[in-house]
C-alpha cells in the first residue's frame, strides 16, 4: 500500500499514540489507552500531528 494518508488514532483524554483497540465486535469498538487509564469507544482519528495542547474536542453528538 503506499497511500499518504495514515489515520492515526490517538486518546481523547491524554492524546497519546499508545492508545490500542481494546477490543471491539458487536458492540462496538472499545480503545484503551495505557497512559491514562482511559477507556471507551471514543478515539481521535486523524491524518494531521497530534495536537500539542489540549483543545475541546467536540462531542460525539
Ligand atoms: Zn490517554
């Protein structure tokens, strides 16, 4: 594969990489990040760096 745009996935909370798919199936994905204990189905998906500072994210309305 050689395309340009890798999504990354990092916490919502601690924006670390090290967030990991903790597991998923019918329910649902569930990410877990071992820097800050966060756990749940939301993760940050982007193709840009990681954002330095923290920003509200939006919502997942
Ligand atoms: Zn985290």
């Amino acid at each position: 594969m050689s395309m340009d745009n890798i999504t990354k996935r990092f916490c919502p909370k601690c924006h670390s990489e090290n967030i990991i798919l903790w597991m998923g199936g019918y329910t649902g994905a569930m990410y877990r990040c071992p820097d800050c204990g966060y756990t749940g189905p939301v993760v940050i998906e982007t193709n840009d760096p990681i954002p330095s500072r923290e920003s509200k994210e939006r919502g997942t309305e």
